[in-house]
C-alpha cells in the first residue's frame, strides 16, 4: 500500500499549457505539501494544508494553485507553464502542521518530474 | 538567516567502508533535526531525529550526532552496502509558533561502489 502517492510520475508538455499533479495520502495524516526539488536538488517548500486549509504559501507565482477537496487529497494545478517550471514536484503529508515535534516527520510520495518544453 | 549547510557534496567510497557526513545550521530557535534518504527517483525517507537534548541516535547502520553548541551533525555510515547509495538530506525544524520552519540542506550524493 503506497502511503502517499501522486500522478503522474512523469509530465513533459509544451511551454503555455496548463497541467495538474494530483496527490492523495492514506496515512490519515491532517497536514499535506507541496515540494519543488529544482536541478540542484533543493527542497522548496511550496504551499502547506491542514485539514483543508491553506497555511503555508510561499512565494510561488500565482499561476500555481494549489486545491484540497479533503485533507487526504492534494492537487496542483499550474496555468501558463514555462521552462522554468521544469522540476520534481512532491507531495508530502506530516501527522499535523507542528514540525517541532516528533508527528512533524514528512512522508513524500515518489515524485513528479514536469518537463516544459 | 536560517541556512542549512552540506559536506562534502559527494562522495565515492568502496562497499563495507564507512563514512561520515557533515551538516552544519544557523537556524533559530532550533527545535530539532532529521536526517533523510532520497533514493534516485524517489522521495525522501526519514532516518532519524533529534532534538536539542539528544546528541545521538542510532537507525541500524546509520548513526546521527549532534552537537547543538556548535550547531552541527554528522551522520555516520557503517559497513556501507550498495543500497546506502543515496542523497542524504540534513533538515531543521525551527520556531515554536504554530506553524514552524522546515529548513533542507543540499544534500549529500554517496555512491557506494563494489
């Protein structure tokens, strides 16, 4: 059983088009992520859910929107995509939004490689 | 400014080797630090955690320090296998609000080599 798992794995699109990553999580964890992991591998928070609610949104054009339909769903929809947008995007789920603590352990999904061309 | 730094980059060593990697952080207030595992092409995978008042902690092979003084960790790799052949990701934890600060490091390329 996948805990968090994301579709698709792989996405290769013109520049201009507009495309959605979908996450689900069956942890039952109260928190989900969005993570970009550039060409140099770094992490980058993106945006942050807590039961639905949106508590963390980083500085990310706002062509990227983020939408959780309920707290085991995560989507991403990026309008107007452009080269720059090439990167792994994950998804990932904590057990609540406290970090601090020993529940703020993240669990990735397997990654999306977005392609622009 | 809470960075978080990675040594060495990469690094090559022989199966059954060990190794030690080095993250260093200026991140305030520190709440506590985990070593992850990014396998190629997959997501990270936490190995360990600890907190201000831990200094070790062990996960099989892998064995994380911190020294909270000095504000660095290592993490130690033992008896390395192929399979160690990884990114090894160093992140802190920050703040006490009620949403914290989640800080990654650039990570550590090992390869293990027969």
């Amino acid at each position: 059983d996948t805990a968090v798992s994301q579709t698709p794995k792989y996405l290769v699109t013109q520049m201009g088009n507009d495309k959605s990553i979908k996450c689900e999580q069956n942890l039952g964890h109260d928190t989900m992520y969005w993570y970009k992991q550039d060409s140099k591998k770094f992490l980058k928070i993106m945006f942050s859910y807590n039961n639905k609610e949106l508590i963390i949104n980083e500085t990310v054009p706002n062509r990227f929107s983020p939408k959780s339909p309920d707290k085991a769903h995560l989507n991403l929809h990026i309008n107007s995509l452009e080269l720059g947008d090439s990167a792994v995007y994950f998804c990932a789920s904590s057990r609540g939004p406290r970090t601090t603590s020993r529940s703020g352990e993240l669990f990735f999904g397997e990654g999306s490689r977005l392609t622009v061309l | 400014k809470n960075q978080v730094e990675q040594s060495p980059q990469s690094l090559i060593i022989l199966e059954g080797k060990n190794c030690t990697l080095q993250c260093n952080y200026t991140v305030s207030p520190f709440s506590n630090l985990r070593w992850y595992k990014q396998d190629t092409g997959r997501g990270p995978v936490s190995l360990t955690i600890m907190t201000f008042s831990e200094n070790t902690k062990s996960n099989g092979r892998y064995t994380a320090t911190l020294d909270a003084d000095t504000k660095q960790s290592s993490l130690h790799i033992t008896a390395s296998q192929l399979s160690d052949s990884a990114s090894y990701i160093c992140v802190v934890s920050a703040g006490k609000t009620s949403y914290d600060k989640v800080i990654f490091g650039p990570g550590t390329s090992l390869s293990v080599i027969p």
